[in-house]
C-alpha cells in the first residue's frame, strides 16, 4: 500500500429541504467547490470516481451515481456506487483510498449525496427502517431513533448514564456550529431546552438526533506524487480501519471486550461486550484505523475526531469505542468537558451530525472535508473568516502537525469507518 | 375619426373576429394522430421550483424461506429460536446458521417468560407506525438463551417500564403471520 493524500474537499451546505437543486447539481456545486480550491486540479488530471447515496429509495433513481459523474463532466472514466448504510460516506472515502493506495489510480474524487426531503420525515424513518431486518424488526416498530434509544437505555443501566450527559453532547455540539457557517442548525442551547424539546424515542428528544437532509460532499485523494504537484498543503491519510456487527441488535454477543492497545483487560473484567450497549464494530474499526496509522494511544496521538453523532447517545458510546475513555465513562466524559473545544480531544469541533444534518451519503465525506480543513489550518479561510473552531496541534512525541479521526457509522453499528488525517504543511 | 381609421384596417387583417364572420373561412382540421386528452391531474405543492406529487407502491410476493418455521410457530402460540449444532450457541431470534462458528443450527423452542433487557417509548416513528404511537419496544432477555428478541411491550407505561422487568409472551388469536402475532406483557399482569 502507497501513502494517499486528500488534496481538496467540498460541501453543500446541508439543509432540511433543497427543492431547488437536484442531486446531480448538489453534487456538482461540491465537487467545483473542491476544484477551485485546488485549482491544478483539473479534469484530465482525475482518473475516476467513487460514488455514495444510500437510499434508491430515497432518491428514487437507480444508477444516480453515474448521473453525478456525467453531471461533473468526470465520464467516461472509471466508477463505481458505495453503500453501507449511515456509513456510506465513510466507505466511499475509504474506497477512493484503496483505489489510490493500491497503486491502480492516482487521483480520485470521492463524491456523495443524499436528497431526503423528497418524502416525510416519517417516511423517511420508514426508508430507514429497511436498513434493519426487514423480516424481524421493521414489522415490529421499525424505527431507528427507537433502537438507538433501546441501546442508550442498557448503556444507562450498564453505567449510569443520564440524560443530561446526553444533551450536553447537543449542548457542544450546537455551540460548536455557532462558528461554521455550513452548519444547518445555529442555536444557542442549554441542557434543559434539549430536555423539554419534544421527546422521539426515550430518552431521546428531538434536540438529541441529528435531521434528515439534502446535500452532497466532495474528497479529492491523490497519490504522492500527484498530491505534490497539484497541491500546495496536501493532508495525509494515515490509516484507515473498519468493522461490522450483526443487522440485528439481538443477536450481538455478550462477551469479552476487543482491547486497544491503551487497554487493559482488567478494566472490563465484569462488562458483557457488546451487548446492546456498544459497537463493537466502532471498535474493530478503531483498533484496525489505530494499528496502520501506528497511533498508540488516541487520548495522546489525535488531536480530535469527527464523529458520527446521528444520536448524542452514539456520540458517547463511541467517545468508548475509540478507546478516549474506559467503556462506561463517556458520560462522565463529556460532563467534564474532555470534549469540548477545549478540552483534551475535542470531538465534532464542526456541530457534526446534530448541528450539520445528515444526508447520508454525503456525511461521511462532509466529516473528511472539515477535518481536511482543520489538518491545513484552512478552517478561517473556508468559514468566513471565523476560525474559531480551529484547532491547534496539541502535544504529541515528536509529533508536528494537526492529527484527527473521522468516523463513520451505519445504523446500530452494523458499518463503521475510522480514518486518520494529519496535516503536512 | 382615428379611431374609426384602425376599426376598419383591422377588420382586413386576420383577426379570428374577422375569419369568422368571412362566407369562406378556412375548413377545420382534425389531428390524424393525437394524443387522448384524460381529467388525470397532477397534485401541486409548490410551483417554483416545481413540486408534485409522485405516487409509487408495490406488492411483493415475499417468502419467509427457511424462517418459514418461526412464523407458523407464533400461530400455534410457539416461539421458536435457533441452536447451533456445532457449538451449542442459542440465538433468540431465528437464523439458518451460527454467528459465532458458521454451522448450521436447529430450531428450539423458545421460554414464554424473559426479562426486559432493553426498551423504549416511541412517540414518533415510521410513517405504517404513526397511528400507534406511543409505542414500547423492548429486547428480551431468556434464561439459557445467548441473544434477545426485539417486540412489542404491552400493558406498561415509560413511567412503568424498567430493564429487567420479568415478562410473559403472549400471541394474537388470529395471527398476521408477522413478528408480531408475539408481543410481551409485564408478567404481573399476564
């Protein structure tokens, strides 16, 4: 495997509704947005493409990936449509990386999209809801924001866990998007305000899930040399890692905890992993992503993550899985502000899923288009000239330049991405 | 008088006013090939940009294949689950083979009595749901059984409602031939 780069990114500003534009446009405004930001780039230069959308049910067009690539004047070279749920962004970036780093390509453009307003929200739960067993727990209530809100009910037993934990991750998360102006969702909110919005699913309110979405999100990856002589601030991917669970919930294990290298098994002597309480495929991902990208231990080698916060209960359960606390602390965790902007790790310095949306086929590549950003120190220049939300290179043995982890994840864990970027400039 | 002027220079024109009145006027024409015009409509949300309603549904003819068993079972007031002939592991849930080692399994029957591992009051849901709102689901748990069962909660509020809470199946008369022809109910109360 060769070293890959990400070269340039760009976003559509996610919103509820876009009539306006079809996918194929949206698509096509983040892939310009990526091209002039990195302006060497240019057609020729692009060997193929790597397509998300998650749902033909939503976009009610089948083969739409090809019609983003003609769209984008990017036919006829190679592509190929990615799907795997919430985490179909997180694949299509981490297709486009095995393209380049097996050394059959030497630039790619990782587009994805999603266009969900074209029916109800609920609808679109039911659409989503197919993404479970559709013989066994659809009919049964099939309804996402249910089973997330079964999962965070045993993570509450297991640890104790409380709901004002939990919105304290909406309560960061929302402030965060006070400064990035490609948020959705700009609200300046308190524990309580997320407790007394209308409950969805106990003990999640609507303030704790993320919105459904249109929008459409651009990576652009290159090899070595590529990277070097298109772009003057390349960011590196270091490592990529992923992992699956069982469709159904039901059936996960109760067993042993997969060990970081940070961990000891002692710590876990009493817990039964997974569970319904964990991912153990956030896990797998993880401890894989951590390995290639020889990150001994995440508290002191990442600089900070963003994280795919469908639920403020998925963010601190995977605030576990990544090993930034013991299983069992991510309450505790965000409550002492380990999380936050200024804290240790900062997790979703963007508002993430919560404050941006989630259309999602382009979620996992809006989460590699900020961290790319962060990795340049570009965070201002792509904000409006608010660089609030930039982060600094903390620490680190030896280390010099911005670090992060985006993770993507498909419903109940099923999917899970984890890629690590580090700035070179 | 001006007026008067343009009145009569128009009525030389071609104006249809003019054609009409003419002895002579041009023969109708009748289209050889034409689309039938029908009263089927369009619903209209918004006209710029354009929005419209667009109807899709869809039948399948859908087989329960090797879970078939399951579903006969709930209608003989049965809940059948899977043990693995390999390693023994026992999955609440049916499935033709092992998770854990990938060897067939066999079917067993399931205790009528569990726990409540899991659960949650849904006030929301999918768009086939809505009308039953609020809804229980819950995850149980079997003495004996290695995995849980996701169903329906009945007869508990969320105020009621508390992981490990002992609960007993209890099957439709008139089964659907879903997953939920089983539903569970607080065992205090079955």
């Amino acid at each position: 495997m060769r070293p890959v780069y990400m070269i340039s990114g760009g976003i559509t500003k996610f919103s509820k509704a876009e009539p306006r534009k079809s996918f194929r446009v949206m698509a096509k405004e983040a892939f310009d947005y990526a091209v002039r930001d990195c302006p060497k780039i240019t057609l020729e230069r692009i060997d193929g493409t790597v397509v998300s959308y998650f749902s033909d049910h939503f976009t009610r067009q089948l083969k739409a990936g090809v019609m983003a690539v003609d769209m984008c004047g990017l036919v006829p070279k190679p592509t190929v449509r990615i799907e795997g749920g919430g985490a179909t962004g997180g694949l299509c970036f981490q297709e486009a990386w095995r393209t380049i780093a097996s050394g059959w390509m030497d630039c790619v453009v990782a587009l994805g999209f999603e266009t969900m307003s074209h029916v109800n929200t609920w609808k679109g739960n039911e659409f989503i809801a197919l993404a479970s067993d559709t013989n066994f727990d659809y009919p049964v209530g099939g309804f996402y924001s249910g089973y997330y809100a079964m999962m965070v009910v045993r993570h509450m037993h297991e640890f104790g866990t409380t709901v004002e934990q939990l919105a304290k991750v909406s309560v960061k998360n929302h402030k965060n998007a006070l400064h990035n102006p490609w948020a959705q969702h700009h609200y300046d909110i308190t524990v309580e305000d997320v407790r007394r919005s209308p409950m969805v699913a106990y003990p999640l309110t609507v303030l704790d899930i993320c919105t459904m979405s249109d929008g459409a999100a651009c990576a652009i990856l290159a090899s070595e040399a590529v990277a070097e002589k298109l772009c003057d601030n390349p960011v590196r991917v270091l490592g990529v890692g992923m992992g699956s669970d069982a469709m159904r919930m039901a059936d996960r294990p109760h067993a042993d905890v997969i060990l970081l290298k940070h961990e000891d098994a002692k710590w876990y002597k009493d817990l039964k992993y997974p569970g319904v309480h964990s991912f153990r495929a956030g896990r797998t991902a993880c401890k894989m992503a951590y390995e290639r990208a020889k990150i001994d231990d995440p508290r002191e080698d990442l600089d900070f993550v963003e994280l795919h916060d469908a639920y403020t209960s998925s963010e601190i359960q995977t605030y576990e899985d990544m090993g930034l606390c013991k299983y069992g602390d991510g309450g505790k965790f965000i409550e002492q502000g380990h999380p936050e902007l200024t804290g240790f790790i900062p997790v979703n310095p963007s508002g993430g899923l919560i404050a941006c949306g989630h259309p999602v086929g382009a979620t996992g590549l809006m989460q590699a288009v900020f961290a790319f950003w962060q990795c340049q120190g570009a965070i201002g220049k792509h904000c409006g000239g608010d660089d609030f939300i930039q982060l600094k290179q903390k620490r680190g043995k030896g280390r010099r330049h911005l670090r992060g982890a985006i993770h993507s994840h498909a419903g109940t864990g099923t999917y899970v991405t984890v890629s690590i970027l580090e700035g070179t400039a | 008088m001006a007026k008067k002027k343009t009145t009569k220079k128009s009525t030389k024109g071609v104006s249809p006013s003019a054609t009409a009145k003419a002895p002579h006027g041009p023969k109708p024409v009748y289209d050889k090939v034409r689309l039938a015009e029908t009263d089927v409509g369009t619903t209209v949300f918004r006209t710029d940009p354009l929005i419209v309603k667009d109807h899709y549904e869809i039948d399948y003819i859908h087989s329960y294949a090797e879970d078939s068993p399951f579903f006969r079972g709930l209608a003989e007031g049965k809940l059948r689950g899977s043990q693995c002939t390999g390693c023994g592991y026992r999955f609440a849930t049916p499935r033709a083979y092992c998770m854990e080692c990938g060897r067939p399994t066999q079917w067993i029957d399931l205790p009528l009595e569990g726990r409540v591992h899991a659960w949650t009051t849904c006030y929301f849901g999918s768009e086939v749901f809505l009308k039953e709102c609020p809804f229980n689901l819950a995850l149980i748990e079997f003495d004996g059984v290695n995995t849980l069962f996701l169903t329906r909660l009945i007869g508990a509020t969320q105020d009621e409602i508390y992981v490990g809470m002992p609960v007993k199946a209890k099957f439709r008369r008139l089964a659907q031939f879903k997953p939920t022809d089983v539903y569970f109910v607080p065992a205090q109360k079955a």
